[in-house]
C-alpha cells in the first residue's frame, strides 16, 4: 500500500531481523528558531516567508536521528531522502561540539566517527551529553 494513515517512521520501516530502537534523538527546540523568525516574518505580508516557514517545519520534521542495537541513523528530506548510517562495531569515537550558547541552553553537535568511513553528525540535538552516553551504552556494552 502506497498511502496509509498510519505513518511509519524511516528508523521503524528500515529495522532488521533482531533489530530493535535504543534511543531516539529529538531536536532542541532552539533548532526551530529560524521558523519561529519566519513565522513572525510572515504575519504581516503572507508571501513568500510563509513559504519559507513551511520549508522549515518540514525539513526539521523530516529529521529523524537514533540508535539501534545495531547501528547509528541519520535521516533527513521529506521529498527525497538523504541518509546517513554507521554498524555500532564500526564507531571509534563520539564527541561533542558545543558553543557558549549550546552549553548555556542545552543543545550541541554529536560527531560520530567510524573506521575508514565518513562520520555521523547530529546537529542540534537536545541533551548532547545523554546521546552520547546512549551512543557509547549501546556500542561499547560493559562485558
């Protein structure tokens, strides 16, 4: 079926046998700030920032960013789609980028960085500290 009501998310339909979510990261709310901006921009002339305003509603909608007990996801697009996964046993490395104004509200950059392959970046992210530590949890498990 081409159309449901019932929508599914990438990190859901692209699960493999035995594979199951860890953790799902979610986005800071100050990561819809450019929106907010053309939301209000918008008000007075609903012309083209309105546009831009619903470009940014659905490309942040789009996001979808986890961990599985097997890998690391990565997705963005609502009309094509772009994605980026890494095997947990590939990850070398987790590290955070933080600015004064991510340290001060709470949000930051996750790099994950694998062997011989291009990283993960999740920008954004909402409690960076906790999706680290989920990250390292899931792909260095305490023998």
């Amino acid at each position: 079926m081409l159309w449901s009501t019932t929508r599914m998310s990438y990190i859901e339909e692209s699960l493999s046998d035995g594979e199951k979510i860890e953790s799902l990261f979610q986005l800071h709310w100050f990561a819809r700030v450019p929106m907010i901006i053309w939301i209000i921009l918008a008000i007075p002339t609903l012309g083209i920032t309105l546009l831009l305003a619903l470009y940014e509603y659905l490309k942040l909608r789009s996001i979808e960013q986890g961990v599985t007990n097997k890998r690391v996801i990565l997705k963005t697009g609502f009309i094509s789609r772009h994605t980026e996964e890494m095997k947990l046993n590939s990850i070398e490395t987790v590290e955070i980028r933080q600015g004064v104004m991510g340290r001060m509200f709470g949000f930051g950059t996750i790099e994950v960085t694998g062997r011989g392959i291009s990283d993960v970046v999740f920008k954004g992210v909402d409690e960076p500290m906790v999706v680290k530590r989920r990250i390292e949890s899931v792909s260095n498990p305490i023998a």
